[in-house]
C-alpha cells in the first residue's frame, strides 16, 4: 500500500520530563529548525503543566501539541485526572491514549480505552492510540493477537467514519526505553497488521489511517523505519528530549 498520500507524523513524548521552563527552551530551539521542513506533521507531549505554554509558544508552527492521557468523562469525583472539556479549553490538538506506561503502570483498561478515543475525537481531537505487545508475548507467538484484541476494543465505539482520524502507534513494549528497536522487517509486519485490522471496518479508513512505529527510534535509525511502506511516522520518547536530535528525525520523515 502506498504511502504516499498520507502525511507523516513525528510525534516527541516527553513523559514525565521537562519543566516549564525546559519546555520553552526545547520549543526556543526546536522552531528554527524545523524551518526546513514542509511535508512532516510534528508534534509535542509534554506534561500537563507544560500544555498550556507548550499551545502558546507554537500558535502559528507546524508544532501540534498532545496531552499525554485524559479521562473519559466531563467531569466528575475523578481525583488527578483531566477531561477533554479542560484540554479543548486550552487549544491542545490531540491526546496520546493508551501508552504501555499507562497500562502498564497506572492501569490503563481497554474499557476506558474504548471510551477515551471516541471521547476525544468528539472533542475535535486527534487521538495517537499506543498499542503493542510485551517481549513475552512476542516470544510466544502473540503478537498478533495482542495487536487484534488492543486495536478491535479500543476502537469498537469509533464509528467507520471517523477511523480515519484516529493515529494508532505500534510500539512494542520491549523497544520502549531499552535501546532495542524493532528490525525494519518487524515494524513493517506490525504496522501492516495494524492497517490490515482497521481495513476490516473500513478499507477507506485503511488506506488513510497513520500508523507510527515507537520504541527507541534514534536519529540514526529513523530514516531506515520511517521508509517503511507502512510505517507513517514516529512516536519518540528518549530523542525527543533535546531539540537536535528530535529535528533530525522529522528531517528524516521529510526525506
Ligand atoms: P523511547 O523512544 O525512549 O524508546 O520511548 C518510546 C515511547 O514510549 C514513545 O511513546
């Protein structure tokens, strides 16, 4: 499949990194070189805290900025959580759901999942869904079934029209933070899977949907996966932390 009619998309996940103030400076250092770059979506994650100076110093670039998580609900006895009503408030553009952090550590559900996505789609924005197996999964032959099950409850309640809009990001969970990126031939299989998942409720969506690799792209290895016929773009933790290497990367995806 061809991907030549979808927009790549770099998005840096900054997890529980950077204060406001090392927010402004990465955004300080990251704009001008970007300038270069015309055909690559980029975005941010920064923390809560950081969202609103994040939307501020990027009013007017390329730089979309995503919050990291979100409830489901408008609001409600739901103590440190944030609902769509709040991000819109502040003009963010999009939410990541559903990192294997979340689910891994804060029990994130495919239940709340399947509420979360169409939640923020309805609120005008664009979801980036994180779905992806563990290494023991991998080992045992279930990669795919993981993928299938993630992809077929998170997305259940997104009607066939608007599939399109969500990003889904395959990051297997042993590339997350460790150094070991998934080969080219194992992202490629993943990210057609992926695809070939959502083509089961609509092949338009198919055709159209981004799907990004995650788990420890570099500068020096983006290139080689964002080349990947189905691989649209990059969900990066660690070089999305200083400006240089997070530019090179979107360089890469605009190559
Ligand atoms: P790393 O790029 O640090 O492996 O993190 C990937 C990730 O979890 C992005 O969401």
């Amino acid at each position: 499949m061809s991907s030549s009619t979808r927009t790549p998309l770099i998005a840096g996940n900054w997890k529980m990194h950077k204060t406001i103030a090392d927010a402004e400076a990465f955004i300080g250092a990251l704009l001008p070189r970007l300038s270069s770059v015309e055909t690559v979506d980029v975005g941010i994650c920064p923390s809560y805290l950081a969202l609103q100076a994040m939307v501020d110093s990027t009013r007017g670039s390329r730089v979309r900025v995503y919050a990291q998580n979100m409830h489901y609900a408008d609001e409600g006895a739901f103590t440190g959580e944030v609902s769509a009503q709040m991000l819109s408030e502040i003009e963010v553009g999009g939410v990541v759901l559903g990192h294997s952090e979340r689910r891994q550590l804060f029990g994130e559900t495919d239940k709340a999942l399947a509420l979360k996505v169409p939640k923020a789609l309805a609120a005008g924005f664009e979801p980036i869904l994180c779905v992806g197996e563990t290494e023991e999964e991998r080992e045992r032959g279930d990669t795919e079934r993981k993928l299938r099950h993630q992809i077929q409850e998170d997305l259940a309640k997104v009607p066939e029209e608007r599939l399109a809009e969500v990003v889904i990001a395959y990051e297997p969970i042993w590339a997350i933070g460790t150094g070991l990126t998934a080969s080219p031939e194992q992202a490629q299989e993943a990210c057609a899977f992926v695809r070939a998942l959502v083509g089961q409720r609509s092949q338009d969506a198919a055709e159209r949907v981004r799907v990004l690799y995650g788990g420890s792209v570099k500068a020096d290895n983006a290139a080689e996966l964002l080349a990947l016929p189905d691989v649209d773009g990059a969900l990066v933790g660690g070089a999305s932390l200083e400006a240089e290497p997070f530019a090179a990367i979107v360089a890469a995806a605009g190559a």
